[in-house]
C-alpha cells in the first residue's frame, strides 16, 4: 500500500453527484471520517472560496469528483460553462491542494477523453493521439486540462496527485433527465415507463449491436479507494470492468430488470454512434482490483434504489413509494 486513508480526513468535492454520493457511501462504511460541503457554501469556480474552505477545514486527502457534467444537448448548448467551470473546479481544487500541502489527491475524468477514432479497447497512451468527439470536446478539453494538472504538479512540485477515468456508470443518484441522461437511466427510464403505460414495443435507436461497457458506481467507488491507497504515478488509469456487451442485449437485461414483458425493436433510420466503445483496465487490473457486481446484479439494486428512494429527474420519491407497494 502506497498510502493509507486510515484516520486521514478525507474530502469529497462533488458529494451530492452519483459518484461522489457513492465515494461518502462507501467511505463511511469504512469508518473513514468525510468532509463535505456544499455548492451553497462553496462555489468550486471561486480560487478564493476554495483557498478558505479548505485552510479552515484542513482536509488530508481529496476525491474530486466534482464537474459540470450533462449530455451532447447540453455541451453544444453551453460550452463555455462546461469548459469554464470545469477547468476552474479543477485548477481551483488541484492548485489550493498543492498550496496547502493536501498529502494526496484524485481527480475523477470520463471515457470521452479519449480520440472519437480511438483503436479499441482504448489503453492510457491513447490520450491526445487524434481529434476528439466534436459534440462534447468542451467538457472533454477540461478533464484533459485536470489530468495535465495532476501529472504537472507532480512534475514540477512533487505532489502526490493522481487522476482515473472510469467508463460509463449507473447507480444510485443516476440523473434520468429525458435530455442529460447517459444510456442506463434513458433504459430504465424508458422501459419502467413502457411497463406502467402498458406499451406493446419500445424502439431503440440503431442496429442494436455496437457494444458498450458498464459499471455499477458502487465499484467505481470501491476501484478509486483502491486506487487512492495503491496507486502514485504520473500516469491516469482507465477504471472499466473489461465486459462488453451489445446494446440490444443490454436493452434485454434492463427491460428484464424493471419488469417490461412488451415487444423490444430496432430503429435502423437512426444512428448507431461508436461501434464499439471499451476501456482497456489492464493496468489497475494487475495492480490487483476487480469489480464485485454482475451487470444484472447492480441493474437491480439501482432499479430497487429508485422504487425506494425515486430517481433525479424521474420518479419522486412519494410516487416512488406507492409504486413500490404496487408492485409488492
Ligand atoms: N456519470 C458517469 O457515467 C460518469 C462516467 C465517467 C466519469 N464520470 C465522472 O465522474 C465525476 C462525477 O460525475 P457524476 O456523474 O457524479 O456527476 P453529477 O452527478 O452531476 O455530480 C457532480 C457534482 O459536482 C457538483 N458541482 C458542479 N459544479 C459545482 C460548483 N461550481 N460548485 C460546487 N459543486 C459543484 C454538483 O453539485 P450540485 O449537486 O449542487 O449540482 C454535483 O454534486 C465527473 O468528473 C464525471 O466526468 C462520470
């Protein structure tokens, strides 16, 4: 072990999101003491603000899983605010870090770092080899300007600070947004909907077989601790499960999971995107992680979670709760 988050005060910058509020879950179910504040307290854009959030609050060990995060909408609607805010949450939190001697960060990017035309599965080295995807390079040149931070401070300062990309998530605290939403939650959105109007068929867009990879939140979470204490390097790590799978079967397995008996169809007259899309984990996988939940399992848990407890932008969570004795 390279450093230990024993009895270190560790801050959780983001811990409202769906990785953050993943990170304090899993944290605190491992007694580790949590420091969070939140946007109303501490704008993350203000250097100033952040300076003195963290002189007061003197935290050892920093997640950044704070970002401007949204869908191809919402990049082509915005993009100076996603490349703004998220080089400042950034610079702002990795440069007070290195101020203030924090003794060890990580800063959390996104698989659309890599080039559009990336050979597959995409290895570390890829970055920066070709142009990036047009529709989200905003928000992609922000976390490319994050990771750079990292590897220069650590260059220039000796800082022990470290940077991971996971690939695409779902989970507890996912934003089902019929606009912002990443493919799980437009899924689950999509087919819990179908069940309750009782529709014969649901379309997805495309042939149905580019592959895809993803991962529960509740093990990004668990891979970025190991990672924390068993990684210290100038080089980012790709953090996937290495399983793939199509975007037909997994259309299968979520209407499997809410329980949607009704007809699934291709709509070939719209676009397929990326053929296939997969991170190459073989690095963090030597360095001895793997992820615990099958796709089905953690499809079911997130789908449990929102009859419980509702889903951002989705159900709420009193019609969560009638619907959840419905269906008992
Ligand atoms: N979701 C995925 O599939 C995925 C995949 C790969 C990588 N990631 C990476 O993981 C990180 C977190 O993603 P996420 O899905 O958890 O996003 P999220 O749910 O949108 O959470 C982002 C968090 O950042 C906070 N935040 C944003 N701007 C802020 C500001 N100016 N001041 C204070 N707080 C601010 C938000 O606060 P509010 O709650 O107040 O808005 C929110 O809690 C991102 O870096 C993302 O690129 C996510």
């Amino acid at each position: 072990m390279t450093y230990s988050l024993h009895k270190k005060r560790i801050w959780v910058a983001g811990h409202n999101g769906m990785v953050g509020s993943a990170l304090v879950r899993k944290l605190t179910k491992c007694g580790h003491e949590v420091l969070t504040v939140g946007r109303d307290t501490l704008d993350l854009t203000n250097q100033s603000q952040v300076n003195d959030w963290i002189a007061q609050n003197k935290p050892e060990a920093v997640f950044l899983s704070a970002a401007k995060v949204g869908g191809i909408y919402a990049n082509s609607t915005y993009p100076a605010t996603f490349l703004y805010d998220n080089i400042q949450i950034a610079a702002n939190i990795i440069h007070a870090a290195y101020q203030q001697k924090i003794e060890k960060l990580m800063f959390l990017g996104s698989s659309c770092i890599y080039p559009k035309e990336s050979s597959q599965p995409m290895r570390e080295e890829y970055l920066l080899t070709g142009a990036l995807e047009p529709t989200n390079e905003w928000y992609a040149i922000a976390k490319i300007a994050g990771i750079k931070l990292c590897e220069a401070y650590r260059k220039q300062h000796g800082a022990d600070f470290i940077s991971v990309m996971p690939t695409n998530l779902y989970g507890p605290g996912d934003n089902y947004h019929l606009e912002n939403s990443h493919v799980p939650a437009a899924f689950i959105r999509r087919f819990h909907e179908a069940k309750e109007a009782n529709k014969s068929s649901v379309a997805i867009w495309g042939t149905g077989t580019p592959l895809r990879e993803f991962m529960y939140v509740d093990d990004l979470a668990d891979a970025c601790i190991f990672t924390m204490e068993n990684y210290s390097d100038h080089s980012f790590l790709n953090i996937g499960t290495g399983k793939e799978i199509s975007i037909l079967d997994f259309a299968n397995l979520v209407a499997k999971t809410v329980g949607y008996k009704g007809e699934i169809t291709i709509d070939t007259t719209r676009p397929d995107g990326t053929m296939r899309k997969l991170m190459d984990s073989s690095k963090l996988k030597a360095l001895g992680w793997c992820p615990s939940y099958t796709l089905e399992e953690g499809l079911k848990m997130t789908y449990d979670d929102i009859l419980v407890n509702g889903g951002k932008n989705f159900l709420e969570n009193v019609g969560a709760k009638k619907m959840q004795v419905k269906n008992a």
